[in-house]
C-alpha cells in the first residue's frame, strides 16, 4: 500500500505568512522576505533545504546503524547558494556532517553518502539534477 502524506497551510496575514502542520506535529510558520512577505517565517527554499539536511542526516544514521556501526551523535549544517532574481531557486548546495562514532571511519562515510546520493535519500532524488549537491563531513572519535 502506498503511504501518502499531507501537510496543511492556512493564510494568517494580508501578505503571504501561512502556519503550516503535518500530521499532528507544533504548525511552524512560513512566509517569503519583505516586500513580498513580512519575513516572519521560513521560506519555502529554507524548509526545502531542511529537508534535504534531515532526510540525508536521517540516511547516514540509519544506513551506518543497519551495518553494525556505533552512532552517538550527528550534526547536520546546510547551505543553498541561490540563483539571481527573477529565476530563484537554488544554484548549489553544501550539506556539512559531523559525526560522532567510535567506529566509523572515511571508507564507512563516503559509501554511505554515495547510497544516500545516488539512491536511498528520497528528498535527495527529487531534487537531483535540480542544483548541484556537495558534500564533506568530520568524524569525532566517540571517546
């Protein structure tokens, strides 16, 4: 059976500022910089690229802890370099990951990140091809 998901948004102002909720999850707010909006909220291009930060963070983990290999933290930081107004969009971005393992090492990281890029993250598939996608991490011993 497919899983289908749905997420709600709901004008709260005279400009373009929506509260927006997925299942039964706190609403977070989202609007667009001024003039347009208020700048009160996320952009849509920030909470696109939030996606892509947790959903290839939530990989890493998963794939790593299904091979037997020790995860104690994960930090994940993203930056989107944007396209020149009128055409906005990404350009390019860099997801940054800092592990913390006692027994992961670079060989361990660059196969996961290849899955997670090549097939296993699904927010990454959809915006392959889209902009460009780099990334580097840090392991930190767990000691």
């Amino acid at each position: 059976m497919k899983r289908t998901l749905q997420v709600k948004g709901i004008l709260i102002d005279e400009k373009v500022r929506f509260r927006a909720a997925a299942r039964d999850n706190p609403p977070v707010q989202c609007d667009f910089f001024p003039p347009i909006g208020t700048g009160q909220g996320y952009t849509g291009l920030e909470v696109l690229l939030m996606g892509l930060a947790v959903c290839s963070a939530t990989t890493i983990v998963y794939l790593l802890r299904k091979t037997g290999k020790e995860v104690s933290g994960l930090e994940v930081a993203a930056k989107g370099t944007m396209k020149e107004f009128p055409a906005v969009g990404f350009e390019s971005a860099v997801l940054h990951f800092d592990l913390t393992s006692s027994d992961v090492d670079r060989e361990d990281m660059d196969r996961v990140l290849g899955l997670a890029g090549e097939s296993a993250c699904p927010v990454w598939q959809m915006v392959k091809g889209n902009f460009e996608i780099t990334t580097d991490y840090r392991i930190r011993d767990d000691i």
